[in-house]
C-alpha cells in the first residue's frame, strides 16, 4: 500500500487528503470510509506521542497516512517511521543541507543513514526483512516550503536527491513575511508562485493545504497534486455551530 501512494505521488496523481489533529484513532476510521486517497496525522501541531500516532495509523489501515513530524531532527523522524506510515512530511525544511539531512534519516544504508529497529512498520518482527528491503522505494518524504528562507533556497532544495515531493504551507510562509493572515498579498503569491515554477521544471510533485474548498482551488488550477483540505476540528465545529444555529431558529411549535 505505502509503496503505491509513493508511486502515486511520483505519477502526479491529485491525491486528496485531510489533516486530523484529534488524538482519537475513531477519527481516521470515520475518514477512511468517506474515500479520501491519504490522511495527514499532524504530530507538530497535534497533541500527539508516537504511540497516539501509531494508533491513528492502525484506525486509518489500510487507508495510507503522512505524519507531520515536529521537526526535522532524525529522531523524530525514524521514530514516526517505524510507526509504519506511508511517509513523512517534515516541517520548515529552509536550506538544502537541511532536506539533505532528512533524506538521509528516511532512507536504510546504503542510500541513507535511516536507524535500524522493529516496530510496527516492520510487522513487529515477522515482516522486518521484506520491510528493510522494500522501505527505500516504499517511503515518501514530502518536505514543506513554509519559510521565505525556503523560498529563497527552493532552487538548492529541490535540486536534493529523494525529494519525493515539496508542500507548500502558505500560512507560515505568509506570516514568514510579515505578512501574518495575508494569503493573497501579492508577495505572498510571488513566493508560491517561485517554489511552483521551480518544482515544475524539476518534475517534483507540489503539494498543498487549504482549509476550505475555495482556499485549494487555485492550488489544483496550477497543478498541486498533493492536496490537504480541511482540519478535523474545524469540520467538527463548523457543523455543530451550523446545527445549533439552525435550531436556535426553529419556532416554538407547541
């Protein structure tokens, strides 16, 4: 499945997913059967522990799922991996030294410097063999452009072998800026623009988030193929405050 959706990725097929930061493995079940392509598990942002994490993944199975990891340190990075997501998107990747280190703690010698242990990525053991030798092709490393620092080095970035795929993350980069809440400032849109001119040339998969479904329609326009639409809190509440509001106005009818 994980070696699929990074084979998907790579094709540029629009992949739709959402990002979920409830620590609740009932939520990515509940999403799993409404046809999203991918799950992203929000461990910057989200309260979660790696064993949180690894329960939202068994609650997805088999639907595949990007961790947010919340940083770039190779710690982080092999503990979430040997959780046994499809891959990985790490957080304000900003020079290419530092996408070249998270490459190399994604990927098992000889490729890389990826530590070796047994978790559920591995089968808890059974599968540890079939996993080592298939990990490397199977594991998707998505890096964010989410700084103008990132902006400014997107062309070093990118040009770093086993990037799988960069995602912009426009809110960050905005507030990178000065520009904090302004998506739409031209600026703003010069500097999306860049890392989207930059990754076409250079046939890498962009990927990125919107919170509502006019906030990605212009992404989809320009090619984005990984899509992030929607937060599950905010879907929660929006329904919710929409339900409550609509039988607030509801007559008396006795």
């Amino acid at each position: 499945m994980n070696a699929d959706f990074r084979r998907r990725l790579l094709a540029g097929e629009r992949l739709v997913g959402t990002l979920l930061t409830l620590p609740d493995p009932a939520v990515p079940e509940l999403m799993r059967h409404l046809g999203y392509d991918w799950l992203f598990i929000d461990c910057e942002h989200g309260p979660f522990e790696a064993q949180q994490a690894q329960a939202m993944l068994q609650g997805a199975h088999p639907l595949p799922c990007l961790v947010r990891v919340p940083s770039s340190d190779p710690v982080w990075l092999k503990k979430m991996l040997d959780i046994g997501p499809a891959g990985v998107i790490v957080p304000q990747v900003n020079s290419p030294q530092q996408a070249a280190a998270v490459v190399a703690a994604c990927r098992y010698p000889p490729r890389g410097e990826r530590g070796i242990g047994v978790g559920r990525a591995h089968g808890f053991g059974p599968g540890f063999q079939d996993y080592l030798r298939n990990a490397n092709e199977a594991v998707s490393v998505v890096v964010q452009a989410e700084h103008i620092e990132a902006v400014r080095n997107i062309e070093a970035i990118a040009d770093v072998p086993g990037i799988d795929c960069i995602l912009v993350g426009p809110n960050d980069l905005a507030a990178s800026m000065g520009r904090i809440g302004e998506l739409d400032h031209p600026d703003v849109k010069a500097a999306i623009a860049r890392v989207r001119d930059c990754c076409r040339a250079r046939g890498i998969p962009l990927g990125c988030f919107g919170v509502t479904r006019e906030a990605i329609r212009e992404f989809i326009d320009q090619g984005f193929c990984l899509i992030t639409v929607g937060v599950d809190v905010l879907y929660l509440g929006q329904a919710a405050g929409e339900m409550l509001a609509a039988v607030r106005e509801m007559g008396d009818g006795r």
